[in-house]
C-alpha cells in the first residue's frame, strides 16, 4: 500500500501536537498547583470540589455566627455579673435605711443613692456589642432601657422600648420581643404552622430585656384623674391590658354640667375601650372614680401616646407597683363588729365608724363591709370638697382614693363603740339602754345609708319601738323594705323579679335564657332592670363555650349591680333571678367606757414589681413616704431576684460551652473539607514533574525524527 508524504506529515504533526499539549497542560497544572482549571477538564471531581467548596464557605459562616454570638454570651455574662454586684449594692441599702428610725432627709438620700442604683442597672442593660444592644431583643436601638421621671423630678418608672415594665407579665408581648437567630449548621426547621424557625434549630444571638430583668406585677389598675380632661380637648392613651396593648382617643365632653361631662366622658373612654378590645378575651372596665381594671384582677397599665398629634396629656396613676394607699382588708374583719378609723384628707380629719358585713356568705360580707365603709367615709366628709371612694373591684379591692388628694388612715384605738342594742349584727334589742342617752346608728344596703337617731326612754317596749320605727324608715327612705322578725332579727324584702332587653345582639331568647348555642364571638348588651333600678350589661360572647360565656355575662352583672341594693346572677337552670344585699345595721354611739377601741384592719396597699430596676425605684419611693414596711419587704425580692440572676448566669455559661463545642465542631469539619477540596482539586506535583519530563523527552524525540520524515526540500527551503 503506498502511504503519501502528506498522510505522514499529518499524523506527524498530530502526534508532535498532542505530545505538545500534553506537556503544557503538565506544565500549567505544576505551576498553578490545581488538577483542573475548568469544570469541562473534569465534570465529575469539579461538581465534588464545588459540593466541598460550598460547604467550606457554610462553614465559615457558621463560625462566624458562633463568634458573633460568642461575644454576645461573654458580654452578656459579664454584664449580669454587674447587675448582680449591683442588686447586692441596692440590698444593702435598703437595710442601712430600714435598720435605724431615720430623719426625712436622711431617707431622702438613702433614695436617691436607689436611684443612681437603678440608673447604672439600666446603663449594663444598654451595653452595645457588634453595633446592637444586647438586652435590647431584634431591635438595634442601643437604649431599650429608660427611666422617666415623676412631677417632682424623681425617677419613677422603667420602660423598655417605651412600655413601662409593669404593664405586662409576659416578656413576648413587649416591642421587639422576637429572638434573633444565627445557623450554626444544626438544620434550620421551620414551623408550617407559624411559619417561624424551630428555636431549637438555632442559636439565639439576642436577649430579650424584660425575660432577663423580669417584668409585671401581682396585679394593677390605671387610674385616670378625670378632673385633668378639659372641655373639647382630645386624649390618646395607650392601654395595657392582659398583655395585649391598645390605643384609644377620644375629645372630652364640652357639657357645661360638670357631673354630666363627667359622666359622658366615661362613656366615650368605656366605649372606645369596647371596640378596641372587641376581639380580645376580656375588655378593660373603667369605674365612675375612672380606675380602670379587669374583672378577672389582671394587669392593666395606661400611659399618654407620646407620637400621638395635637393630644394632650392625662394624669394617670398607675397602680402597678409601690402606690402609697391604703387599703381595707375586709377579709380580716370580723362578721357584725363596728371598727373606727380617723381619716385625713387634705386639711380635713374625720372619724369614720363602719361595721364589718354579718352574712354568712364570705363574698357578699366582704361586699357590704366595702358598701358600709363607702357609706360612712361619704356620710363624714358631707359638705366637704372632698369625694373619697373606695374601690370595690377584684383587681383594687377595698384601696381608698380621693381624686387629686392623698388619703392617709390610721385606726381610731380611742373610740369605744356602744352597740348595746344590737346583738350578732342585724339581731335587735333594747335591753339595758341607758335613760336619755341619745343612740346614733346606721341603716345601709348597698351604698345607700341612713343614719338614724333615738333616745332610749329606759322602758325595753318602748325603746324596741322606737329602734324598729327608725330602722322601717331608714330602709324606706334607701329604696327597700326591712322586715323584722319576733327575735329581733332584720331581713330585706325580696326585690321583683328582673326583667330584661336585648339591646346590642340577641344574647337572650324571649323566655329568658342566654342563647347560648347562638352566641358568637361578639360583644353583647342586654338592659335588665329589677324594680326602679336599670342597668345596661355589657359582656362577651365566647363561641361554642358556655362556660365562658356564663362567667363573662354573670361578672358583668355583678359589676353593674354592685352599688345597688340588689344582686343579679343567671344560672342555666333558673335565668336571671335577684336577691336583696344584705342590710347592715350598726352603732355609731360612743361609749363612756374609757378602754381602747378595736384595731381596724387598714393598710397600706402592697404591690411589688416583678423588676429588679422598678424594684429598687420603688424602694427608693417608699423611703421618701417614710414607708419602712414597705422597703423591707422589696428586700427579700432583690435577694430572690438575684438568686434567679445567678441561675441566668449559669446558663449563659452552658451556653458559652455549647458555643465552643460547635466551633470545634466545625473547626473539624473543615479541616476534613479542606483534605477532601486538595484531593479532588490540588495536583500531585511529583506526579506531574514526572509526567512533564517524560513529556518533555517525547517531544524533544519526535523533533529529532523530524528530519526522517519531512522532506528535504522543505528544510532546503527554511534555510
């Protein structure tokens, strides 16, 4: 076969090319070190190097996030180890001031030392790492914390984010409550349901500040000053209740009756309350003194809009911590006994005679003993500027207010009560009554009272009569009937049967139940009246739960028809059905016995922060009051505080400890990616030198054998 020069030269050149290309693609990978520079020269090691590259680069992220996180942890360790040197400060305080009976001015430094305390105690909660507060949740304002002052200049109250740390128990319903969470490789889950991630999929690289300095009270109400709403001006406060916050506004009424303005603006305040808390569990009450409160006791807080436009400013109390009222514990009162207390309101002392409730049932004789002291404090300061109250709600019970006024009380131990005709409380005679003594005592039911007077004639017929015709005429002159039995014993009349009408929804059918299979998840208003009394019943409707339903209308009636003579309760078995609150009868007569009188149960009304900071302010409130009582017991609270801190600590600790196991974890991980990445991507260099040489021989060959097979008048040419 003959075989052309052209053939030869062709298969020449492709083996001298090849060889050629071989060599320098040796050359190439020795002097950049790789097996492959592009994917096409190896698809299947670049799509493995490219897996262990982006692992590599994860890797690297997720200690980054460790480190982040780490300097958190350690910061946030460090700073509560302040809080906690800080809270031992503030301990020992508190017991250098209650220790020794102190001057006014000495308790007033020992208060603002608290104050300085609790200013430095917010300064470590706004310490700034990586740019963001540490306490400070998913916000990057580097000031969560911060203390507002009173009237008088004095530090009173710690908000986060604005929201005062009373207002609500549960740290995740503050402002920028939500954790901040960084991958560190354990596999991102996230809830369908929530659409959030699985906390335990994750590092929490923030902290919320009320979880960690503890927020709420044991209970709270707000307490409007109704005198500051002015005429057409407009108010927008912020409520806080149950842990759900809510703003409303609403234009004081312009009525130029002052007792009906009043009245039309808890109206308009009640009523934006209703469609604020509309869809809420339960809606905030506000009484005729303009406290308003929950029935089932929770918290609630008020506080003005500050970004609110062209408002103006109410004057709020909140109840929700260090208060400096008293309050009657009705629960120590003894059924049927007469106690004095003296009280002073502004520059007017009265003594004030009241009696305990007799009923055998505990609720409603704690109800007539706040009814009975209502009635005395009103009767006392008659004719005075002076309008005390005392509240009847669950969440303020028996704490006396007057608007614009401090009230202090202080048991009347002089008075001596002669109740010689009265036996076990509403049980009458009138044996051994001294001849012409006048006897003064008072009928009630309800708050309506009468007081009534007679003089004892020394005849036992004659002076049961006169009792007995007084008290037929108290009761008559409050709107009920008293019956009196032969043994002396007083009774109310059963009052008529209620009737009702359904005013917003249809809450009742016409035979007089609840509709309760009906019921939505609404707000109702049902007007029942019974006798000459009307009251509009405001509740809401639980759908497909009766119970709730039963609880929530049953709490309204008792609400409306607490100041009235009579009780209203619904049953499924019975409806609605009335009964008479009980009549109090007691003595307000004197006794020329010279023996002390009974201690009364009145006291100052103790609520505790559940915060440290508000805490030591709140310490710092009471010495000023010179309220010793009161300052002691924030002392077992700051040691239970800082007991619970040490176990903060200890935990920031774990969790320090599981950040460097993941660090070394990963540290691991990419050492063993990075063994993987130069196995598939790194060339063997002894290999390829070898590879090169052998190359490099072969194509010095083939140069050589060049001269065999290309012509010779080719190279007589090139020369």
């Amino acid at each position: 076969m003959r075989v052309t020069n052209s053939v030869i030269m062709r298969g020449f050149n492709r083996d001298l090319n090849r060889i050629g290309s071989l060599k320098n693609d040796t050359m190439h990978r020795i002097t950049s070190t790789r097996k492959f520079n592009r994917a096409s020269e190896a698809p299947l090691s670049a799509a493995k190097a490219l897996n262990v590259r982006k692992s590599l680069y994860f890797s690297a992220q997720y200690k980054e996030n460790l480190k982040v996180a780490d300097s958190f942890y350690t910061e946030a360790e460090t700073s509560l180890l302040q809080v906690s040197d800080k809270l031992a400060s503030v301990r020992e305080t508190i017991i250098a001031a209650c220790n020794t009976t102190k001057s006014i001015d000495e308790y007033n430094i020992y208060a603002q030392q608290l104050e300085r305390y609790a200013e430095e105690l917010c300064s470590v909660f706004n310490t700034n790492t990586a740019g963001r507060a540490i306490f400070g949740g998913e916000s990057n304002d580097g000031m969560p914390f911060t203390i507002e002052q009173d009237a008088n200049g004095n530090s009173s109250t710690v908000l986060y984010h604005g929201v005062p740390l009373n207002a609500l128990s549960d740290p995740k319903s503050f402002p920028y409550s939500k954790d901040v969470l960084g991958d560190i490789g354990l596999g991102i889950e996230v809830n369908q349901q929530t659409q959030e991630i699985d906390s335990q999929s994750a590092l929490r690289i923030s902290f919320n500040g009320p979880d960690v300095s503890h927020c709420g009270t044991e209970r709270g109400v707000a307490d409007i000053d109704l005198t500051s709403i002015k005429a057409g001006r407009t108010y927008c406060i912020d409520v806080f209740a149950d842990n759900v916050k809510k703003t409303i506004t609403f234009k004081g009424s312009e009525n130029a009756d002052a007792d009906a303005a009043r009245a039309e603006n808890l109206a308009e305040i009640q009523k934006q309350l209703d469609e604020a808390y509309k869809k809420a569990d339960e809606v905030p009450i506000i009484d005729k003194q303009g406290v308003i409160s929950l029935t089932n006791g929770g918290i609630v807080c008020a506080v003005n809009n500050k970004y609110a436009e062209r408002t103006q400013e109410l004057a709020i109390d909140n109840d929700s911590g260090y208060t400096n009222k008293y309050r009657l514990d009705v629960e120590k009162l003894v059924p049927g006994k007469e106690y004095s207390v003296n009280v002073t309101i502004g520059k007017e002392t009265r003594t004030v005679v009241f009696a305990a409730g007799g009923d055998t049932d505990p609720d409603k004789a704690d109800e007539a003993s706040l009814h009975n002291f209502q009635n005395a404090l009103t009767e006392a300061f008659k004719g005075t500027e002076y309008n005390p109250n005392v509240s009847l709600t669950e969440a303020n019970k028996g704490v006396i207010t007057c608007e614009g006024e401090k009230v202090q009380i202080v048991t009347d131990t002089k008075t001596k009560i002669d109740s010689a005709f009265l036996l076990d409380g509403n049980r009458i005679n009138a044996i051994g009554l001294e001849k012409g003594k006048e006897y003064t005592f008072v009928v009630g039911v309800g708050v309506k009272s009468k007081e009534c007077k007679f003089k004892a004639t020394g005849v036992e017929a004659d002076d049961l009569n006169a009792i007995k015709a007084q008290i037929t005429a108290a009761a008559g002159a409050i709107g009920v009937t008293a019956n009196i039995d032969a043994d002396g014993k007083v009774t109310i009349a059963a009052p008529a049967a209620p009737t009702f009408a359904n005013v917003t929804g249809t809450a009742m059918t016409p035979a007089g139940k609840l509709d309760l299979d009906n019921i939505e998840n609404k707000n109702y208003e049902v007007k029942v009246t019974v006798g000459g009394t009307e009251k509009t019943v405001k509740f809401k409707g639980v759908m497909d739960n009766a119970e709730a339903t039963l609880k929530n209308f049953n709490a309204a009636l008792k609400r409306e028809f607490i100041d009235t003579g009579v009780d209203v309760q619904y049953t499924v078995a019975d409806g609605l059905k009335s009964s008479a609150k009980a009549l109090s009868i007691y003595s307000t007569t004197a006794s020329a016995d010279d023996s002390a009188g009974d201690e009364t149960p009145i006291e100052m009304d103790r609520i505790y922060s559940n915060n440290y900071i508000q805490l030591t302010l709140d310490a710092a409130k009471a010495l000023r009051n010179g309220d010793i009582d009161y300052a002691n017991g924030c002392i077992d609270r700051i040691v239970s505080a800082n007991e619970k801190l040490l176990i903060e600590i200890a935990n920031l600790g774990c969790n320090e400890d599981f950040i460097s196991f993941n660090l070394d974890r990963l540290t691991t991980r990419e050492y063993n990616a990075l063994e993987r990445q130069n196995e598939l991507e790194s060339a063997n260099l002894e290999e390829e030198t070898t590879l090169l040489k052998t190359y490099s021989a072969l194509y010095n060959a083939c140069l050589q054998m060049a001269s065999e097979v290309v012509p010779n008048s080719i190279f007589n040419y090139m020369k």
